[in-house]
C-alpha cells in the first residue's frame, strides 16, 4: 500500500455530542494536544439537543482556546447521529473529515501515524482499533476486550484482502471530495458509510496506527444496549449486501461479505440449536454435563465460552427486534455509559495533561 509521510492535509474532526457533561471538555483537551499543525486542524462540534449544559461547556472551552478552529453546532432536535454528522459535514473545510465520538480518546500522534494512508489513490477510508481503558474492571469488561481485540484482527485481514466495511465510531477518516454524506440507510454512520464507499470502487481498511481509547459500561446491561445496537445495524448493512449480491451490484468481495453474514444471522441460529440439543443430551445422559463444567472451569476457555454465548444472544435479540420492526436512528445512551469516566485513567495513558 502507498503511503507518503510527507502528506500532511487539512482536517475536519467531526465530534456528535448529547449529554456530554464535562467529557466533552476533556474530549477538546484531547484533541487541542494532538501533534498537528494548529493551522491544519478544524473542529466541528454539533451537539443534538443537549438538555445538561455541554454546549455551555463547548463555547467555555472555545472562547479559552482561541488558537484552535472550533466551529459548534446545535441542533434543537434530536434527529439521530447519520442526520447531525451530515449536518456538521456542511461546515467542514477540511480535505480529510474525521469523525470521533466524545467519550473516545486519541493519543497526540494518531494523526501523523494515520494520515498518510490516505495518501494513496484507492483508498477512501481508514479507522481505527477500539482499546478499552478498563478491562479488568469487571468481567463484562475483561470479556468485551478480548472480543474487541478478536474482531480487530478480523478487520485487519479484512483490509489486507481488499476492504473492511466494520468502522468505529472513535476513529473514522474519509476523504473530502468522496464523501458525499454519511449513510441514513442503515443506521450506521460508519460502517454504513464505508459499504457506500466500497461499493464505488474504493478500498476503506483499519489500521493499528490509529488506536483509539474509550471507557466500557462495566455492567451486563450496559453492554447488552450497545452491543445490541450495533448487530441491529450490521444485519441492515449485511442484508444490504444481500439484496446487492443479488442483483449482481455487490462490489465488497465475496469472502469478506460471507462469513460476516453467516456469523451474524445464521450462526446465532445454529447455536441456539446447539443448546437446546445439548440440554436434551444432558436429559439422557447426565454425563455430558462433564464437558461445559471442565470448559468453566479453565479460566482463559471461560472468557472465550462466556463472551461467545454473549454474542449470539446479542445476535438472537438484534434478530428478534429487526424481524419484529423496531428501528431507532435516535437512540439513548447505555445508562452507565458515562459513570465509570476516570480522568486519572486519562491522565495515566497520556491522552490528556
């Protein structure tokens, strides 16, 4: 792939906020420390409808930081996150956008280690891997880490094959004249994005380079709304994909769209089915039971078992909800989404002073 360490393009940091609180300060902060040139960076803040004092908190922060562009945006109504970032895409200068979350956080030279990818002609995209900053708080934490760092593995083959469409919403970065508007299709701002791009030719991958931190609701129920969420959003981009294959449109490589599609519909099937023949056997012959207990009972097989029945719950709940119609392009935070913020934490990995 070609890369040019000399390409160094005007940015558009794009940064959807509700109900940020003090985060969005610190998110700011972040961003003020990256090592970029100042005059090559643009912030665009567009905050939906806030009801707790984030946008006082963004102009507070503007009006002491006068050397770094921040435009803010407020929308009076929550429209949901494809509709605010198109809005916000309006008033981004910058030849890259990029796009991160306000509870996500990027070490000062994600930028100078990323860019340059996009130097070359055909690739349109790049994001980045999600690390979380308390993995050993809880074990639906310890468990998510060891998923996420599974899946980016993926991704990463995904991309040396030709293209991953699964983006994150912590570090995506599209060029400019490309982009003509983030998806509202499928609900998925990012990964919905990369499909659209995929499909007009170009490559859109990940990269280690552009690591990026965040903080993970540590209780199951946290979890399970994000996690949800997110497969509710895959099965409308791969169901996408299936209605291109069909007409002969799907431009995203076969072998990356397959495999995809069936762990995340078929899949979920195949092992609930699998569960209800083995609690039959366990019925008939109560030795069987032998083999779950001695796969609970070895600690590094216990992570993998428990984060593996909790992805095909998550997958069978996203099913359940899609096939009974419920969508939602505006939806609310995990409810301890924000309470394990640690700005300790912060301060110890480098992301803020």
């Amino acid at each position: 792939m070609k890369t040019d360490n000399h390409f160094q393009p005007s940015v558009s940091i794009i940064v959807p906020t509700y109900n940020e609180g003090q985060v969005i300060r610190y998110k700011l902060q972040n961003l003020v420390e990256l090592n970029y040139p100042k005059d090559l960076i643009q912030v665009v803040i567009v905050d939906s409808a806030s009801t707790d004092g984030t946008m006082r908190e963004i102009e507070s922060f503007k009006e002491n930081n006068s050397n770094l562009d921040i435009v803010a945006i407020r929308e009076n109504k929550r429209t949901g996150k494809s509709s605010a970032l198109n809005l916000a895409l309006k008033h981004s200068r910058g030849e890259i956008v990029i796009v991160s979350d306000a509870d996500c956080f990027w070490p000062s030279d994600i930028l100078t280690l990323s860019v340059p990818y996009l130097a070359d002609e055909t690739v349109a995209a790049i994001a980045g891997k999600e690390k979380i900053l308390n993995p050993r708080q809880s074990w639906v934490t310890e468990t998510e880490s060891l998923y996420r760092d599974t899946m980016f593995k993926i991704q990463l083959g995904e991309s040396k094959l030709r293209s991953t469409v699964q983006f994150e919403g912590g570090f995506g970065a599209y060029k400019r004249r490309l982009l003509n508007q983030f998806d509202v299709e499928t609900g998925s701002d990012d990964s919905g994005t990369a499909l659209n791009l995929v499909q007009t030719g170009f490559r859109t991958i990940v990269l280690p380079q552009a690591t990026f931190y965040t903080f993970f609701p540590p209780t199951w129920k946290g979890k399970m709304t994000i996690k949800v969420r997110r497969a509710k959003q895959f099965m409308r981009i791969w169901t996408k994909c299936f209605i291109l294959f069909a007409k002969g449109k799907l431009v995203l490589p076969k072998r990356i769209f397959f495999p995809q599609a069936f762990l995340l519909l078929i899949n979920p099937i195949l092992c609930m089915a699998f569960a209800l023949t083995s609690i039959l056997l366990i019925g008939q012959f109560p030795w069987f039971a032998l083999l779950p207990i001695i796969l609970v009972i070895i600690p590094k097989t216990r992570v993998y078992l428990v984060e593996f029945l909790q992805n095909n719950l998550v997958a069978l709940l996203a099913l359940s909800e899609t096939l009974g119609g419920k969508r939602s392009l505006v939806w609310t935070k995990a409810e301890d989404s924000r309470e394990n913020f640690d700005v300790d934490v912060l301060k110890r990995n480098g992301l803020i002073k």
